[in-house]
C-alpha cells in the first residue's frame, strides 16, 4: 500500500497564498475600480483629501529641509505613504485614542498635537511628549506600540467610551513579538484597537520578503481570532474607508481587527541618512513611483476641474510658511536638560542620582 501521509501540508501551505486581492477604489492609473465607493465622496471629501496629502507631503519637505539645516532630532521620512497615513487617521474620531511609531508624525498632528510639539519631540525635549488631544508619543520600539494599545483599547471599554485605540507598525515591526502580544491580549479581552501595519517593503534594510515567510501581513492577525483585510496603500480613497469600516465593526462591540496597507517608503529610513540605492534597485523602485498617491488623486481631480496647479503651489506655500512659524516657537522654547530630566523621572533620588543631578546642574550653569 502507498505511504499516504495523513495530512497534506504543501496544499494547506499553498492554501495560505490564497488571500483577497487588496482592497482598491481608484487603480494605479486612476480608474474608479469600484463605482459604487467612488460614487459616496463628495467633490469637497476628495478635495479634502487631496489637500491632506499635500500637507503630508510638505511637512515632509520642509521637516527635511529643517533636518539638512541640523534643525531637528531624529526624523523619519513619510514621502510615499501619504495616501497609507492619512487615509487611515481621518477615519478616527476626536475621542479616539493614538497610539503612534516615529513614522506616524502627521497622524499625531493631524489628531490635536501641534506641529511645534511634533517638532520638540524629534528633539527629544519632554514638552514634545504631552498633547491635549488622546494621543501618547511616538513609540521608537519597533511593535511596541500595539500593546500599548492593547492596554489603552481594554481601558477604553472598560470605562464604556464610544472610542477606539489606533495604532500603527511597520512590515518590520510584525516581526516582533511585541506586536504578536498586543493583537493576542487585544483578540483575547475583545478590546476596541484598530491595528494598522504601514507595510512599505523595508524594515530599514531589510525587504519584506526577507522578515517573514507569511505570504501577507494581514494574516499575522489570524492567529489571534482577529479579522484582516490588505488594502492598497497609494489609494488614500480605499485606506479611508477600509479603516472607517473598521472602526464601526469595532465599535459596535466587535472586537479589534488589523488592516495592513500596501505602501512605500520613497526616501531613506530616517534622516541620518541611509542610502536606499544599497539595499535595493531602481528597478525594484520605479513601479512604486509611478503609483503615487497624490498624482492618482490629482488625476481624478483635474479631470473633474477641481483642482489645478496654481492651486497646490499656493497650499504648499501656505504650509510651509505655518512649518517655519512651528519651528521658531520650537527654538523658542526654554532648552531641556539633563539635570531636569533626572529630577522629573525619580520622585525620591538616590544618592547617586542626587550627585548626577548636583554635577549635571554645575555643568548647565557655565
Ligand atoms: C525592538 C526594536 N528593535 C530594533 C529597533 C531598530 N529599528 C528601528 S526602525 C527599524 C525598522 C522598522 O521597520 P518597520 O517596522 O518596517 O517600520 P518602517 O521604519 O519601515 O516604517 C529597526 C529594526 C527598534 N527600534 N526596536
Ligand atoms: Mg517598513
């Protein structure tokens, strides 16, 4: 008799590639691929949209422009992902609670913090920390900032608000156990997050197809009961209410779910300057260019007369002038030090750190 195994794994792995298309309302060349969502936006939401990309894109210009000058701290750049970061943010609610990663900066400022705070933080100065709206800084620990969310989401429900937590990672930071924990304990409690994975190809060096042998993102949240969908991130019309619906499955007591958007990082990792030509090809590139976010959006505009160059050049101007004011406050504000940041972070110091605070407050008065 024929060794028959008991099970077939090389169809149930095969089985694992056979995920939905990403979800897509306008296509690489800016056709409506699906009418019926085209047709729910009024002229003003798509030029909503259009000019919140272009801001996107201007404080990325500006912040790197200020960057060049040695005007910042650390700073990672969001050119390309646009469409990913601002699709998913307008579909939040002002009671909604941001929990952000370092590439999520206009995501933080378009929820309440100023941009002089998003700027401050970058210095890694403590006012740059606090916002008035429900947001908790930029997580630099790379998938930590899904079980924070975990924990802000089952807060949430536990106090009964009408509000969600959203959280962002990159593809890298679904390698992480971190972001593993957080999608489980958030499965697990039925907690109201909205997971988003920003995936854009790299974790910094590193490509996609070399983190993970999972043929999608989105499937990492299978395993902790919680529903997935890949949408396309250049199409900022399908990231918006892909995560609008989200957030009414969720808020109708549904648990969280994961949306991992299909996206690029078009310049380096972070402003100390790594250079993308040594990890990947133009080749690989060029396609990603030409599905930028804001040219598909400005197509359907322009065919549609509402939306024209001089416009654009206008708005660019005008926030990039509203960037510099930002960072003149950010110069304006009273220097951190260390001796300030050892006294706030032990309510009762040691000797030691009583000694640290009396060298560091001799060497800040010269
Ligand atoms: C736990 C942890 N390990 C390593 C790092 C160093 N690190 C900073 S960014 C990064 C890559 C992250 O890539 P991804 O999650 O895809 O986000 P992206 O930068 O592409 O937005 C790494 C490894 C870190 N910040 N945290
Ligand atoms: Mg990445």
């Amino acid at each position: 008799m024929a060794n028959k195994p008991i099970v077939d794994f090389e169809t149930i792995k095969k089985d694992l590639s056979n995920t939905p298309k990403p979800i897509q309302v306008l296509n690489e060349n800016a056709e409506i691929v699906d009418q019926k969502v085209f047709d729910s936006f009024s002229d003003d939401d798509l030029v909503e949209f259009m000019k919140k990309m272009v801001w996107e894109r201007a404080l990325h210009e500006q912040t790197m422009n200020f960057s060049r000058q040695g005007r910042m701290g650390f700073y990672a750049p969001t050119e390309g992902e646009e469409a990913s970061e601002m699709g998913t943010v307008l579909a939040m609610k002002k009671q909604d609670y941001l929990l952000p990663a370092y590439r999520d900066i206009p995501q933080l400022i378009q929820h309440g913090a100023t941009v002089t705070e998003a700027y401050l933080w970058s210095r890694g100065h403590v006012v740059g920390n606090k916002y008035e709206a429900r947001a908790m800084m930029p997580q630099i620990i790379i998938g930590a900032a899904y079980n924070e969310a975990a924990g802000v989401a089952l807060g949430l429900k536990k106090n009964g608000e009408d509000a969600i937590a959203f959280t962002y990672t990159g593809d890298g930071g679904t390698s992480q156990g971190d972001s593993y924990e957080g999608m489980n304990f958030a499965g697990a409690y039925q907690a109201p997050a909205l997971f988003i994975v920003q995936n854009n190809g790299f974790a910094i060096s590193t490509p996609r197809k070399k983190q993970t042998a999972a043929p999608t993102l989105a499937q990492k949240a299978v395993a902790a009961g919680i529903p997935s969908v890949q949408v396309d991130g250049m199409d900022i019309l399908a990231c918006y209410k892909v995560a609008q619906a989200a957030r009414e499955y969720i808020t109708a007591g549904n648990g969280p779910v994961m949306i991992e958007t299909l996206t690029y990082r078009y310049g380096a990792h972070s402003s100390a300057g790594d250079d993308p030509k040594r990890y990947r090809t133009e080749e690989e590139t060029k396609p990603w260019f030409d599905k930028d976010p804001l040219i598909r959006l400005r197509k359907v505009l322009e065919d549609k007369g509402l939306w024209s160059d001089e416009d654009e050049e206008k708005l660019v101007d005008e926030y990039k002038s509203s960037f510099k004011d930002a960072i003149k406050e950010a110069d304006a504000v009273e220097p951190d030090t260390v001796s300030a940041m050892l006294k706030r972070t032990f309510e009762v110091p040691t000797p030691e750190i009583k000694a640290e605070i009396a060298k560091f407050e001799e060497k800040e008065s010269k």
